[in-house]
C-alpha cells in the first residue's frame, strides 16, 4: 500500500548517493528518526485543548520508542513522559525531564519504582489496592491517579468499583494525594473514550466531597495515525486473502488500522466534541491528561534494510521475488504479534523498470523470520546491494522487540536535524559521522558500526 511520507523522507528518497553513504559507513539496518517531527506532533496536540479550551496535559508513551532523542524533544517542548520501568524513569531524568512532569504506569509495580517515583514528585497510576497500601507504607509523600477497570473489559489492568470505593477509603491524606483517576483502552474508537471520561469526572466529584483534591483524569493513549490513503486501505480490506502472502500464510490477527479518518489531533478533538466532554471538563474544573505514544512519533522516522539476497519463486503460476535483508523483523516489530507491517518500503535507488511482486525475508536462520510476508508490487525487481526503506516506523516498529539474535549488533539511530538554511543534516549522536543532503560525502567517514560501537563502549555512551 502506498504510504505517506514526510519532507524530510522524500528528500532523502531522491538523493542520488546519500542513503548509499549511510548504508556503506553503517554496514547493517538502521533507523533514522527526525525528532522536529515529534515537536510538530506535540504542538498538533495543544492545539486542539487550546481550541477546546480545555486544561490538557501530555506525556509522551516511551515503550513505543527508546531514542533518547525523543524524549530530548518531549523536554525541549515541556510535555511530561509517561514510564513503566526503572530504567525508563531514570533514562528520562537523564534527558532532561523532571521527575513531576514524569507519570508511572504499569502494574505491580516495584518497590524501587514506587520510591524512585515518590522521591522525584511523579505521578503515579496505582493499579491495585495492594500497590496503594506497598506505597503509603513507604512512607513517603506521593502524587497518585486511580486506575480504573472499563465495565465490561476483560483487561487485567484497573480497579474495579467495588475496589475503587474501598481505595477512597483507604487513602492516607497526609501521604498520597489523590489528583484523580486514570483508564487505558484497547482500540480506537471515539465513544467509548469520550463516555469513560465522563464517567471518571463523576469518580472526582465522588472524591472531592471526601475531601480529597481530585482535579485530574488521564484517557490514556490509543491515538491513531493515518499511514495509508484511504482508498488504498479500502481496496487492501475487501481484496486481502492468504494468496497475497508467501506460502499462502496471511495473519491470524486483526492487522493496526492503517487508515484513520480522524488521526492523532482530529482523534482528540473528536473525544472531546462527544457528548459535551469539553464542556464538562470545563465546568468541572477537570485537566485532562493524555499519553500519546505512536501519535507522537507519526513521520519522524523510517527504517533501512540492505539487500543482499534474492531468488525468483512461483505461486499460484505466477512469479514472485523473495528477497533477504541483513537484517530481522525484530526491527519491524509488528510481524512479533502475528500481524503484518503494511505500507510499503520504497526501494532505493529509484530506477526504471517492470512492477514485481516482492516477499522480504531476514537474515536470520527462522523460515518464518520475514518483514514483509504479503507480496509488495515494487516498481522494479531488486537488486544485490538496493536499499529497502520501511516508512513511519518510529511507532512501536523500530525497537520495541529489538534483540541481537544471532549475535547482530542492534541497529543505530540516525538522527536527522533541519538547519535554519533548510538542508537536513544526519547523525549517528552527532559525534561519529555526519551527513548533509546538499553537500557531498565528509572525508574518512566510513566506519563499521562494529567499530562503532567500541568507541561507544570505551566512552560510556548511551545516547543513540
């Protein structure tokens, strides 16, 4: 399916060399992310509260992405982060967001998480009556939101009624101080966001009569990006059958819906239009808080892949090409929930030739190891040494089940920058290699990311 790209992507598509550069100082898959674009997200988001006139809060999901180079951008624009780990929390720290603009998610959580939490002031989405009394006994001042279990869902995650009755309760005022109530749901649809959330600023009118402040609820994240065109993702769904995919083996799951009507910002807007919501949480004095992950990363970034294998197989009397990259679908994150990632890469260099439909297979020694089992229609049939570029996979897609099988080194992060002149400039952490789209070739730039990542280990460098 052909997918959208952003500027800055295309630019780079048509460079006559500069991919090829990259790919040959690298030697392996990289990613490249281009964090303005995240700055842009943010601000998309602001706008709408701003519109609405409503007090929204964002913090940024980090599961779906690991670049330190997003969460610089989180802090460059005074949006939060929202972290499940220790080692999220204190990587976030270390890029520059402080600890009350941090929320903690996630069950069950660990002692040390609760204090580290506490300590630095963040909030804090207690999941469970036992976490709520592991956390009062530490003993130290905390800032905490209810998490509350939908009716009806089957999520192992939230409180019930009954729960969240007996944690009002149960709150110790002198240590936690209740600031509202939370909810995450599975799925992408409007209403049930938009009435859940309703029903939370009745939990703080609850709360706020026990004399407890109550002034926040958080809708989660779920926003969802538009990847494909609308018509190609209607032509996809009516068509899709399992004579599409190598060895006639389709998914078994749903696949993400790579169309979105009402994406990111416009998903947002629409929850708030549903049923007076803005209205409510004005009159009720509510901030809403969001954790957008994906709907952050939409067109800040793509991902590269070498071929360095092909060979022609027939299906169903037809002929198709069955490529191997030097790399695994561990980079291309959705094919590990028995899905399919499905726009289209584009093949680098862009040269004339007949349309051939193409399976993607990895390096690895797995038959099933494979990045694109559905038979992409390429524009030409690809060679030994051509570039396949996966696009907007900053979201979930480039690291998310990220591993060194087979003892491969992990793929780098390119970082791209926009300079006031308007050329775009591309770095591995802007200490190794450097690129511009207008300026040929830096000398004694090639390096093996082998090499790499020695002098990243001798420094003590993390931040790629």
């Amino acid at each position: 399916m052909p997918a959208y790209r952003d500027d800055w992507e295309e630019r780079l598509l048509a460079d006559p060399e500069l991919l090829l550069r990259m790919s040959e100082a690298i030697d392996g898959p990289f990613h490249i992310l281009y964090p303005a674009r995240v700055a842009e997200n943010i601000e998309g988001f602001r706008s709408v509260f701003t519109r609405k006139g409503v007090d929204g809060v964002i913090y940024y999901g980090k599961k779906a992405n690991k670049s330190a180079s997003v969460v610089q951008a989180c802090a460059s624009t005074g949006v939060g982060v929202d972290v499940s780990s220790v080692g999220e929390f204190d990587a976030t720290l270390h890029e520059g967001i402080r600890g009350e603009h941090i929320v903690v998610t996630g069950p069950a959580k660990s002692e040390a998480l609760l204090t580290l939490a506490a300590r630095h002031r963040a909030l804090i989405a207690i999941d469970e009556l036992a976490e709520l009394s592991r956390l009062t006994a530490i003993g130290i001042p905390a800032r905490v939101l209810l998490r509350v279990l939908p009716t009806g869902s089957n999520s192992r995650f939230g409180m019930t009624r009954e729960e969240l009755n007996e944690a009002l309760d149960r709150i110790d005022a002198e240590l936690i101080r209740l600031e509202g109530f939370s909810f995450h749901l599975s799925g992408y649809r409007i209403e049930p966001r938009a009435e859940l959330a309703a029903d939370l600023i009745g939990w703080c009118g609850r709360a706020r009569a026990l004399g407890l402040p109550a002034n926040t609820i958080s809708i989660g994240g779920g926003f969802g990006v538009d990847y494909v065109p609308a018509e190609a993702w209607k032509t996809f769904l009516g068509g899709v059958n399992p004579r599409w995919f190598h060895g006639d083996q389709a998914p078994t799951t749903d696949y993400y819906p790579y169309h979105f009507p009402h994406a990111g910002p416009a998903m947002l807007a629409a929850v708030l239009e549903h049923q007076g919501l803005a209205d409510s949480l004005r009159t009720n004095n509510i901030r809403l808080v969001i954790e957008p992950g994906r709907a952050l990363l939409d067109q800040a970034g793509c991902t590269v892949f070498q071929v360095q294998g092909a060979k022609t197989r027939q299906a169903h009397g037809l002929p198709y090409r069955l490529l191997t990259v030097n790399g695994t679908s561990f980079s291309l994150s959705e094919q590990w929930f028995d899905s399919e990632f499905l726009p289209d890469p584009a093949l680098w260099p862009n040269l004339p030739g007949d349309l051939t439909p193409t399976c993607v297979g990895s390096s690895s020694c797995l038959d099933d190891d494979m990045l694109s089992r559905r038979r992409i229609p390429l524009p030409r049939a690809a060679l030994l040494g051509d570039l396949l570029v996966y696009p907007n996979t900053a979201g979930y897609q480039m690291d998310s089940n990220e591993s060194s099988f087979h003892q491969l080194p992990l793929p780098p992060k390119v970082i791209a920058v926009r300079s006031d002149d308007g050329r775009y400039r591309f770095a591995i952490d802007g200490r190794y290699f450097e690129w511009s789209l207008d300026s040929p070739s830096p000398p004694n730039t090639r390096m093996t990311y082998q090499r790499i990542s020695a002098i990243v280990k001798r420094l003590g460098i993390s931040r790629y």
